[in-house]
C-alpha cells in the first residue's frame, strides 16, 4: 500500500522540478497527460513516478481489449 504524497517535491506537486523543467537530472518535462506511444490511450505518472494509461493499467490493450507486450509510455511531443 502506497502513502499519500504529502511532501514536498513528490511527484505531481506543484514545486517538482523535472515536471517543470526547471532542471534536476536531466529528464525531459511531458505534459500531465500524453497519448501512449503503443495504443495512443492516455498516460500520467503515478505516486512512484512510472507511465500508467489512465484507466489504471500498466500495460497496453489493443483495439479488441486484448494484452500487448508493451506497457504505458508517452509519445514524444511535437516540436513547434
């Protein structure tokens, strides 16, 4: 079972660097939400900071509702 993420810097707070951008380990900022990169379903971070498709599954479904052998990871966002 999971704490709640109560302190500062847990991921999806408003002060966490790496989601903004603001530096810290070199990661990309996403957006909140993303489509997948494998099924195009929405994905977000969870508490423990991995992709999850927003109907709470790690892994991917294809168009029949079937499990694929790949798991919840954003496309990359369009450069503009």
């Amino acid at each position: 079972m999971h704490e709640p993420t109560t302190r500062a810097g847990a991921v999806g707070q408003r002060g966490e660097r790496a989601e903004h951008g603001g530096g810290g380990g070199g990661r990309a900022a996403y957006p909140r939400v993303s489509p997948c990169l494998h099924c195009a379903r929405p994905v977000l971070r969870d508490n423990d900071a991995r992709w999850i498709h927003a109907d709470l599954s790690y892994v991917c479904r294809d168009q029949w509702g079937g499990l694929t052998a790949t798991t919840a990871e954003p496309a990359p966002t369009p450069r503009v």
